[in-house]
C-alpha cells in the first residue's frame, strides 16, 4: 500500500532541490585572481587588456584580473618567473636569454605581430637607408647593446655588410624626438607607436630593421610554464579573454584613448589616438589569427641572440612559445 505522506515528502524534496538549483543567489564559484604585469605605463599599447576588462570578457571567463603598470625599474619576465605576476609582457629576446639561464617562463601570444621599433632620422638630412647610416650620429640606447633597440640595429647593420665602427654610435639622454631636432644625433631609435605617432609623417624617414630581415616580437604575453602545465583552462580563459580585447580594440580605434585614460588620467587623448591607429596593422596583419606567432621569427630571434652572444647555444624553442592557447581561442 502506497504510504502517501512518504511519497509527499520526497516530492517536496525534489521541489526544494530543484528551486534551489535554479536559484540566481546560490552561491557561484569564486572568479580566479589573475595578477598581469605590463611592459610599461598605462597607454594604450595595452588597449586588448583594458577592452577585455571593460567589455566584460575577463568576467565571462570568470576572471579577475589585475593589471599593474610598467616603468624602467620594472622587469616584467622577471617578476611572472619569481610568481610575482601571472602573466607579463615582454620582449622575445628579453623571454629567450631569460629561458637560456632557466627561467620558467614561455610566451603564449603576442601582441604586435609585426615589430614597432623604428630607426628614424629628420627628412632633411636625406637619411633614408641603412646604408646612409655611415659616418653619421647613429643613437644607441646602451654602451652594451643589452636591450631590443640596440640588437636589433646591430642586426640590421651585419645583415648589410656594414660595420658598426664607420658610424658614429651616441648615447641617447633625450628619448624624444628633440634627440634629432636638437642636433645631437642624425638617427634615433624609437618605436613606431612612440614618436612618429608624434611628428608629422613626412617630417621624418622611417627605417625599420624588419624589412632588413631582421625579425622579432617586441611584446609578447608570457606565463611560467609551470602555470601552463597546473592550470591550463586558466592560461586558455586568460588568453581567449586578452585576444578578444584586442580584436574589440582594433574594430574600435576612436573609444581605446577615453578607455586607457580610465588607468591614467593623464594620458593625452589625442597621441593616444594617433598611437592606436599605428598599431592596428601591426596587431592584425591579415594573414593570420591575432596573436599568433612564427617559428621563422623566433629562429630569427635565436640567431641574432647567438651572434651577438646574448645567449651561449641554440635552445629547443617548443620551450619558448606555443600557439596552442592562441588556437584554442579561435
């Protein structure tokens, strides 16, 4: 015989079960705490990160992320290799000497597909080439030429057959513009999204070491591979995340100033604009996703590296960088 007040009471447990699982104020999962240090200040150089937080894309991914800001004193693969940050922005070559002294780090994206730094000189001074650098003020950022500007001019030159001692290699004090205007130097080394984005183009003649062959990622996103291996879905999540801010970005130019000045208030609207729309064909390059990388660059960088002894031998560059979060994100 069917014992009815038994049958109501499980009833009325699969009711509560069910209203309690439907419930928008059940306790969600607590969003995991991502810590990314940037490069340098805030500017829109990092517009993907900031369109990522503010279109909610961190969030969806159930993501919250802190971004700290950069500086001179700040070495961004330094602190993700110590666990200071999760995630960092560097430069390949920087990511590459660091990995051939062991540290656990690896690039899982970049963001400009195409390299910034420029060699620039005054259009007056009929600089226009490479070659026109001898026996001229050629600026250099470091007596040792420990840092991407220098290496790759460097790069550039040997690639040509020209030796550095016929030009005349100058410490750069100002890091402006007002480093050519002034006279102190005939060619100054800077980045594409920095100065020009400054000046009038037809002002100034543009060199760039890529179009020498001389190829390499300024910024690329880098994580410890131990994150990678612990936590994969975090690394796809962040990454999935960050290029969908870029692709948001990039489809939006005119909104990237008024949303980085949301992280520094000082930040002129108007260079902020002129460097956003600099950066577009070097973020999307048309011939594949955002973000991805080539093996042909990393080579390229590994090469240049080893001839300038940066780094004592080849390193297996699958320790380097993946594209997997990259095409996973797609």
């Amino acid at each position: 015989m069917l014992n009815l007040s038994k049958f109501a009471g499980i009833i009325l447990l699969l009711i509560i079960g069910l209203i309690a699982g439907c419930n928008p104020f059940a306790a969600a999962k607590e969003p995991d705490k991502v810590t990314v240090q940037l490069s340098w200040f805030h500017s829109v150089e990092f517009a993907g990160f900031y369109a990522a937080e503010q279109q909610k894309y961190y969030a969806d991914e159930n993501l919250a992320v802190t971004l700290l800001p950069g500086s001179a004193e700040i070495v961004s693969w330094q602190d993700v290799a110590e666990g200071k940050a999760d995630f960092g922005i560097t430069g390949g070559d920087a990511l590459m000497i660091a990995r051939s002294k062991g540290l656990d780090i690896k690039a899982v994206a970049t963001i400009f597909r195409q390299s910034p730094i420029v060699m620039m000189a005054l259009a007056e001074s009929g600089i226009k080439t490479p070659q026109d650098f001898v026996g001229k003020r050629v600026g250099i950022f470091s007596e040792t030429f420990d840092n991407a500007n220098d290496i790759q001019l460097l790069a550039m030159l040997r690639k040509l057959g020209i030796d550095e001692s016929e030009l005349e290699m100058v410490l750069i004090e100002d890091y402006s513009l007002g480093s050519l205007t002034s006279g102190a130097m005939d060619v100054y080394s800077g980045f594409l999204t920095e100065e020009p984005a400054r000046a009038e183009a037809d002002d100034l003649n543009l060199i760039f070491p890529q179009d020498y062959g001389v190829l390499m990622y300024a910024n690329v996103i880098a994580t410890r591979q131990q994150l990678i291996d612990e936590n994969p879905d975090l690394v796809e999540r962040f990454v999935r995340a960050t290029l969908k801010g870029y692709q948001y970005a990039i489809e939006h130019v005119d909104e990237m100033p008024k949303l980085a000045s949301k992280y520094d208030n000082n930040l002129n609207l108007e260079f902020q604009l002129a460097s956003m729309q600099t950066e577009v064909a070097m973020i999307d390059t048309g011939d594949t996703p955002i973000g991805m990388m080539d093996e042909e660059v990393w080579q390229s960088t590994q090469d240049i590296l080893l001839e300038q002894k940066f780094i004592s031998a080849p390193i297996d560059l699958k320790t380097v960088y993946t594209n997997e979060f990259v095409e996973k994100a797609q």
